[in-house]
C-alpha cells in the first residue's frame, strides 16, 4: 500500500508542481494586466469629464429653437 501511494505521488508530483508553477504565474500576470487596464480607464475617465465639460459649454451657447417638438 505504501508503494502504491508513493508511486503515484512520484508520477503525479511534476504535474502538481507545474500546475502550481502556471497558476502563480498567470495570477501575476493577470494583476499586472488589470493594473495597466486600470490606470488606462482612469485616464479614458479624466477625459469624459473634460469632453462632458466642453459639450455643456456648446449647449449653452446654442439655446434650442424649437423646444416644443
């Protein structure tokens, strides 16, 4: 029994640590890709305002004309 036990964990024990070695290095990578992702929605996001801020101003120098339709 003990044979068996130790048999498989021999064949199975570097598969168990590639997965290991793959999942710490796709978590990694993947922090590192929502990091940059964040700070480029946080620039898209400064932006808006500014684009927002620029529409208001041409509204308010165009008044509607026909307010009624």
């Amino acid at each position: 029994m003990d044979v068996d036990v130790l048999k498989y964990f021999l064949t199975q024990g570097p598969f168990a640590l590639l997965f290991v070695w793959l999942l710490i290095y796709v978590m990694r990578a993947n922090r590192e890709r929502e990091g940059r992702l964040q700070d480029l929605l946080d620039k898209f996001s400064d932006k808006y305002d500014v684009i927002i801020g620029e529409l208001r101003g041409i509204k308010e120098r165009f008044p509607r004309h026909n307010e009624d339709r």
